[in-house]
C-alpha cells in the first residue's frame, strides 16, 4: 500500500461533505425535472430549453462513496461475534455484514460497477479528519469498474420502465444506479446459523426444523438431522417464510443505498430521486430488442419465468452453474465464517477489538462439521426440488434504482412555489462547473 498522502477534494465537494446532516434530510424530494428533459402531458407540461448535462466523475465519485466506500472495519460488539467481524464496513448496513449488494450504474458514457468488496481498509475510522477525503477519489479509480460502452438500453416501455416514469428514466445527462441483491450466500449463512444446534449462535437448544411448505410441510432433506436430535421438532420453520424473511431484509440494503445517495444529491445540489415500479427481468438481462445489465438467466421446472444468477465474473451467486453443486456452493459461502483472526489479519485487514486473538477465536461461534453438512442436505434438497436456489426467491433481485441529474430550475420556477429547490441546487453550476451555464438546446 502506497504512503503517499491522498489529494484533497475540491472546495465545492468539501463544502457538500460538510452539509448539515438534517438539512439534507429535511431538504429531501424527488426532484425529476432534469435539462434537457421534456413533459408533454399533465399539468406540468414543459420542455426544457437547456441541453442535458451528465454528471462529471467528482459528482459521480461522492454518490457512489456515498453507498458504498470503505469506513472501517465492523465492531460486531455482540456475545457470539462469528465471522461477522471479518468483514469491511460501507455507510449502509448489511445483514451479518456479507455485502452482497452490488452497485452498477449507467450513463451516457457506458456501463458500470463498483466493486467496493476489493477495496481494503486502513483505520479504525477511515474518514477520521477532511484530509482524509480525497480517499473517496481513489476509491472511485479503483473500485469502479467498466464493463461496456454507451448508456444501457432500457426501453422506455413497459415492463421495463412504467407508464408514469417513462419520460424521465435513463434519459441522456442522467446517472442511473442499480442496487443488485445476491440472497444465496446469506441464506445458505442464515441456514447454517439457525440449524447448527452445536455452534448454538441462534440454535441454543436444537436446531431449527425447516420444512418445504410447498409440498405437504415435508422436511428439506433433514430427516436425518431430525432423527437424531441434532434438529428440534418443536421448532419448525417453513421454508417460503425463511426465504422472505431473508430477501426482505437484504432487499432493505439497496434502499439504505438509495436514501444515502438522496441525502448526498441534496449536499451537492444535484436532481434525482429513488423508484421501483420495473420490472427486474429486463433491466437484468434485458430483451431480445435492448440491452440490459447482462446477467445470466436459467430456467427452473418449478418457475414459469427464468430466473437472474448472475453476470459471469462480475456478480455472481453461490449456486450453479456458478458451483458445480450446493455442497461446493455451500463450502464457498461459508469460507470467513471460519477464518482465524490471524488469517484475517494476514490479509492486510483490521481487528476492531483489543481481545487477543486466541481468546477472540475460542468464544467465537464456529460452524460444527454437522451443522456445515446439514445446510449442504437442505440447500441440495432445494436445488434438487425446485431447479433453482432459493426456492421461492430470485437468487438475485433488483427491486430500486436511483436516478441522478442535473435540475433544469426554470421548470420548478415556472410550476412550484418558491423553496422547490435547495439553495445547493440554485448555485449548482457556479460551484461545481465554474459559473458555465448549460448551453441552449439547439
């Protein structure tokens, strides 16, 4: 790792860094009307006369810092820390702290991903002082990745995009980002966690019974575990409740995203907002007419529409055809979880704590060699049964994007009252483009 000392950021980004917190809270709308933009219907018909204006790589760098950059190392401060702890900590929270949201992003230029994963960690707190918030440059040249020219092709037609956002998505000059969720490491994890009565961090006396809902309440292929006690009959969880109870949790990590990167568009001075209402399999992977994000689909018996695993060395899931089957699957999702402090710290990583680590190690939940093998019988009966895993979830799932652009003021000063706007967005192009006003649309 370099010792040179990281540049500083810009006046105009200092100042966004240094925004009062609740004005950004409290100043925050969906702000949609951006240059270049047109509203031929309704009782806002407009058609801007400036030409759209995409975001520069600095406005681009603080929002995706702002997601997704590297802050520290979890604290994992709980009576049975596990594997947790080996982990890097991002300004959004994370269900026993995997990450596995991904953040893609378009515009006019190409196809993006940030791969805030690679990124490493150097401090307890990595933004300690404002001399340390030029890191958020670097993070952005590493971390971000391309993947394609031109802006991604999403039709603005339905399902795609709906009726009433059509006019405004993925337009040119805008930014869109994409919180891509990957449910199959945390279930095969949340699985392991609620089954393995002798690691005991959730199954403190037998582990969880989980049965398959969807064909007569049988058991997930854990007979066996049932049988022998290692498994408690009086505590029995239907499979489809899991899987929702897990994709609602981790679907919440895209929209803690999405409302982080809102507060920074309110600090910068920069239009936008966060939506849902598409439809995933098209912006995914796209039609035969567009280009989506280019991720791969399979076809389970047990699903009438095909189903998102991921984009082939970029983002993929901890199933096949990314593992030959659930057992390697299971074996690869479960790595850190047993990792030694000191492999972790061999790695370059931080320790939060002061504990030595023999003694951290020996109070740390460990998966038993029965518990691993229960998860790999249920996550096989699940491959086995329903041709996919999860059963009744997408392993990978986009259910929010987030639009950011530059805000054409003379339509809010012509159809809202005055307080539309933020100050930060009336002086956005003296502050961050030197006074160079958008040129007039042709």
């Amino acid at each position: 790792m370099s010792d040179a000392k990281p540049p500083g950021l810009p006046p105009q980004a200092d100042a966004a860094w240094s925004y009062p917190l609740f004005d950004a809270i409290m100043g925050r709308r969906s702000r949609r009307f951006g240059l270049g933009m047109e509203m031929v219907k309704g009782p806002f018909r407009h058609r801007s006369d400036k030409e759209p204006v995409g975001l520069d790589d600095l406005e681009t760098a603080l929002l995706v810092a702002a997601a997704t950059a590297t802050t520290g190392p979890i604290l994992a401060e709980t009576e049975l820390p596990g594997g947790m702890v080996k982990t890097i900590g991002k300004p959004y929270p994370s269900a026993m702290g995997s990450h596995r949201a991904r953040l893609f992003f378009t515009n006019d230029d190409g196809v993006y991903v940030v791969k805030a994963d690679q990124a490493s960690m150097t401090r307890m707190r990595e933004y300690e002082n404002p001399a340390d918030r030029g890191k958020v440059l670097g993070f952005y040249e590493t971390c971000v990745e391309k993947l394609g020219d031109g802006r991604m092709d999403l039709p603005p037609v339905e399902p795609g995009v709906w009726p009433h956002n059509q006019w405004v998505t993925n337009r040119p000059g805008t930014t869109l980002f994409m919180p891509v969720i990957d449910v199959t490491k945390d279930m095969i994890k949340l699985i392991l966690n609620l089954c393995d009565s002798k690691a005991g961090r959730y199954a403190g006396d037998g582990g969880y019974c989980i049965v398959d809902d969807r064909n007569g309440m049988r058991p997930c292929g854990n007979q066996a575990w049932i049988d022998n006690g290692f498994l408690s009959k009086r505590k029995v969880l239907p499979l489809s409740r899991l899987e929702k109870i897990l994709s609602d949790g981790m679907l919440a990590e895209g929209a803690f995203m999405g409302q982080l990167m809102a507060l920074a568009m309110q600090a910068i001075g920069l239009g936008g907002w966060v939506f849902g209402g598409f439809s995933s399999l098209v912006v995914l992977g796209g039609t035969p007419t567009c280009r989506g994000l280019g991720f791969r689909f399979v076809q389970s018996r047990s699903d009438p529409f095909p189903v998102p695993v991921g984009r082939d060395g970029v983002f993929e899931a901890f199933c096949p055809p990314y593992h030959v089957d659930m057992d390697v699957a299971v074996e690869a999702a479960i790595e850190g979880m047993t990792m030694s402090m000191d492999d972790w710290e061999a790695r370059g990583m931080l320790k939060p704590h002061v504990a030595p680590n023999p003694e951290f190690d020996a109070a740390t939940v460990q998966a038993s060699p029965e518990g691993i093998q229960c998860v790999k019988d249920i996550c096989g009966y699940i491959l086995d049964t329903f041709g996919k895993f999860p059963a009744t979830v997408d392993p990978i799932q986009l259910t929010l994007m987030i639009q950011a652009h530059h805000l054409d003021l003379d339509f809010y000063d012509a159809h809202m009252k005055p307080g539309a706007y933020l100050p930060t967005h009336q002086h956005h192009f003296r502050d961050w483009h030197g006074g160079v006003e958008p040129r007039e649309r042709k």
